[in-house]
C-alpha cells in the first residue's frame, strides 16, 4: 500500500532503520541491546539514494552486498521504520552524490561478513564494561548495512565522525547526536 505521509517525509540522503527479519538480525540485536535496551532493536539501515515522485529507492547492505531497493518492499512489510534525519546540512542538497554512490557500488561491492565478528566483539567488550578497541576491517570495500550508511554521509560531508564507518552499526547511528528521530510507523 503506497503509504504518502511517509514518502512525503523522505528526502534523499536520509537514513531509515528497520528490525531485521533474519537470525543474523536477532544476534545483531541482542547485541546492541547491550548499549541501549530501547534503541538496539533497530538492526538494519538504508540510506535514501533517488526520489522519484512517489518511487522512493533506497541502497542498503544485505547478504548479496550493495543494492538499490524500492522502498515499497519496506512499506508492504508492515514492519516499524525509523527515520534519520542529519541535522548539520540539507542532504538533499547532494542528491546526485547519493544517487552515484548507490550506482557505483550497487551489484560489484559484497556484504561484509568479517565485520559482523568484530561487531559481537565489540558488543561483547560493552557487556563486560571493557574498552573496545575496532580496526578497520574493511580495506577491499566491502560494508555492513551501518557502515555502508555512514560510508556515504562519510564520502559527501568528510567530517571526522565518520570516517571510522567500518566499526559502525545501526545503534551507532540513531544513538548520535547529530541525528533527528522520527518513527515513520
């Protein structure tokens, strides 16, 4: 069902967090419910890349690598969305950006999986109110659904905050400051 008021709402550049619907995406969230208990069930990231009238396309990491989604599929689903919002620039205003990254990594770039092993260390670290120290693992370019959101706003607004993309995962990213929330449903 075309859902107006939450496609009103997007523009491109926004990130847009989802539970995940995959045993991957339930040890990911007992993880970050390690950091917060409220927020750590948002498991999964996609950043709007092309809006075209009412078609709303997204580019998000899943199993097979990069790929640009119709946002329906996320709509039909009937599942709980989030909206991000970054408060320091208008991303919209880098549309062509988005749009390009999304089409240059889209079908050639693979999912990450060595990083969702240094993502459970990480975690494990926080329960044991260890510091946790992350190395980039990502030197061939390959992503996680919250690096690959963060790999973009990393790319466009080159701000030091992110330029650790790789050790990055959703409760890292609607946990930041920087970040307006809003649930979409």
């Amino acid at each position: 069902m075309l859902d107006l008021d939450i496609i009103l709402k997007l523009k491109v550049g926004d990130i847009i967090l989802v539970h995940g619907v995959s045993t991957i995406a339930d040890i990911i969230e007992d993880f970050q419910k390690i950091k917060d208990r409220l927020k750590g069930k948002w498991t999964h990231s996609m950043t709007v890349c092309e809006i075209n009238g009412v078609k709303v396309l997204v580019s998000e990491a899943d199993k097979l690598g990069i790929c640009k989604t119709d946002f329906q599929k996320y709509l039909d689903a009937d599942r709980e969305l989030v909206l991000l919002k970054y408060k320091r620039a208008d991303t919209s205003m880098y549309a062509g950006q988005y749009k390009d990254l999304a089409d240059y990594y889209a079908g050639r770039t693979r999912y990450n999986f060595a990083g969702l092993i240094q993502q459970a260390w990480r975690f494990a670290k926080l329960l044991f109110n260890k510091k946790a120290k992350i190395h980039p693992c990502n030197t061939d370019k390959r992503f996680m659904c919250g690096s690959w959101s963060i790999f973009n706003m990393f790319c466009i607004f080159k701000q030091d905050k992110f330029k650790n993309y790789t050790a990055m995962a959703p409760i890292d990213i609607i946990c930041d400051e920087d970040f307006e929330v809003e649930i979409l449903k």
